[in-house]
C-alpha cells in the first residue's frame, strides 16, 4: 500500500515541499489521534473521524482545514473496486457537508464585527502586549548555552514579531540570515527574515502565505527596534542550527511546525492569563487602528451594516 506522501506526490504535483509536509502531516495526525494508520479509515468510517474532529477542533477555521486537506487526500486515492469507489464519494460528501458548515459559522461570525465570548475573555490590550514583552524579556539569560536558554529568547522574539507583523503561521517556515553583499539567494520556498548589520535593519520576505496568489511576494520592514534582539538571536542560534531555521522546536532539534508555533504562541498568552492565537491577534491588530463603536454608530444612521460600510462606503 502506498504512502500517503506517495499518494501526494503522484496526484498533487504542484505541491511544494512545504506544502506537501502539511497535507502529509494532517492526515497523519488525524490518523494518530485514532490509533491507526491505516488511511482507509477516512472512508470506511468517515462518521468516527467527523466526531473525532469536533472533538479535538473547536475553532471552525481549524476544523474546515483539517477536513478539507482529508477531502484533497481522498480524490487522490486510485481505487479500482466499484464498492469502495461509491465509499469514498459517499466519505467526501460527508466530509464537505461539515467544510460548509463551518463556512457558514465563519461567515456569519465575521458580518456580525462583534466579538464572541472567547475573543472577548482573551482579548489583549496595548498594556497586555507590553506587559507581556516585558515578561518575555526579562526571561532571556545573559547567555545563551542550553536548548532551554534558547527558548526563553525564541519566545520574546517569536511574540515581538507577531506583535509587528500580524502575521498567519506562515513565520514557521521562515529562515532568519545576514544580509551579504551580494543579494542573497532567497529560495521561493521559504519565507525570510534578512539582517543588515550596516543599517541595523531588518526585513520579512514573505514568501509562502495563503494568499499569496492574490498579493504575490511581499517585503515587508520590520520595526528597527528589534533589530537587536534579533541580532543577538540570529547568533545564539547558529549554535543549534545550521539550517537558519527562525523558530526551533523546544528541544532545538528541529524547524518548528505550523501547528507547534500556534500552540506556542497560545502558551505566551498564558503568562497573564489570556489564551492567545494567531488569528485573534490579526483581529485586535486590525481592531487597534479602526474606531469599531463610530464604525458601528455610523453605519446604524446610514441603514446599511458594518461589512457594507468598511467594503463599499470606506476609502483611503
């Protein structure tokens, strides 16, 4: 029986690596979290995995991902006996039943440009980023000797970036070197974080993100007043890793993947007693700079809602 990663890469050949490595892994976590490995579980009992994933995904974002990467890995299975043809088509309805579902919860979450409970309960203010910065910070030892060491610094520069740039989990294939004289060879694979130790600078080329076949590549200049920290960062990483990976795992082993640095960018928030994530942090950041109550204010005078205000009416 092929792999799954066979399966990927026979049927999906535009799959870059990076790519590739999250569809194989989804699924191998979906099949983890059931005790087998064998894939024709997904069709054969698509019921059991559904609940597992309500279970195990209570964001809807999370849950239409992992259930729609199980959906792009059953059209690619070749099989040739008419019962498990008829199986799998019946699996994929199911599965696309519960993607639009969650699209649907989505949706209505976002015209709405309320908070829900949750967001609510861990919402951070301006003083609850500092805070925390300070926090990280004052973790940091003087030297860096131990895997332990870099984790503490890893921490307060993993959350200074995305307190800059509000980014998705996208910094987790992201590789941090100097700037040369000579350009440097940025592979479109990757996504990059380039040091200018002349002008003490710093830049994010963003490479690999999920809309990046509507915006194309972006360079984006990071706030100059971390370019210390980096620097110091970028150096006591070179005794861990050769790869130039930005975020180590915890044990400094190896690159951290997407789904580790959302679990670790929540586990910063824990420190004052806020569960964060990535995706809420986009929504305070965007919060941060629109005056959501004359938004709301405004559009209640004008008889048309939020969404029909900020898309249609609001110019720059």
């Amino acid at each position: 029986m092929a792999t799954i990663e066979e399966i990927f890469k026979k049927h999906k050949k535009s799959l870059s690596p990076m790519s590739l490595k999250q569809y194989v892994n989804t699924i191998n976590g979906v099949l983890g979290q059931l005790k087998t490995d064998d894939y024709k579980i997904l069709y054969k009992n698509p019921q059991e995995i559904i609940k597992k994933l309500r279970e195990t995904y209570d964001n809807n974002n999370t849950l239409k991902n992992k259930t729609a990467s199980i959906i792009s890995f059953l059209k690619c299975l070749e099989i040739e006996s008419p019962k498990d043809k008829k199986e799998i088509n019946e699996a994929i309805e199911r599965y696309a039943d519960l993607v639009d579902i969650c699209s649907s919860k989505i949706h209505k979450a976002l015209i709405k440009n309320k908070k829900t409970e949750e967001q609510n309960e861990n919402w951070m203010s301006v003083d609850d980023y500092e805070n925390l910065k300070k926090i990280l910070m004052d973790e940091i030892p003087n030297t860096i000797n131990t895997s332990k060491d870099l984790i503490k610094i890893r921490n307060a520069v993993l959350f200074h970036l995305y307190d800059d740039i509000p980014s998705r989990l996208d910094m987790a294939d992201a590789k941090i070197l100097y700037k040369t004289k000579a350009s440097p060879k940025l592979s479109k694979e990757f996504n990059y974080i380039v040091l200018d130790k002349t002008d003490k600078t710093a830049e994010y080329y963003l490479n690999k993100y999920k809309t990046e076949g509507t915006y194309g590549k972006k360079k984006i200049a990071i706030n100059s007043d971390l370019y210390d920290l980096l620097d110091k960062y970028k150096k006591a990483l070179a005794k861990f890793n050769k790869e130039n990976w930005l975020f180590l795992n915890n044990n400094a082993t190896d690159k951290l993947s997407r789904n580790n640095l959302g679990i670790t960018y929540s586990n910063l928030g824990k420190k004052i007693g806020k569960k964060m994530t990535a995706t809420l942090n986009r929504h305070i950041k965007v919060s941060q700079n629109i005056d959501m109550d004359k938004v709301h204010s405004l559009a209640d005078k004008m008889g048309h809602s939020v969404n029909e205000a900020l898309k249609v009416y609001a110019k720059k």
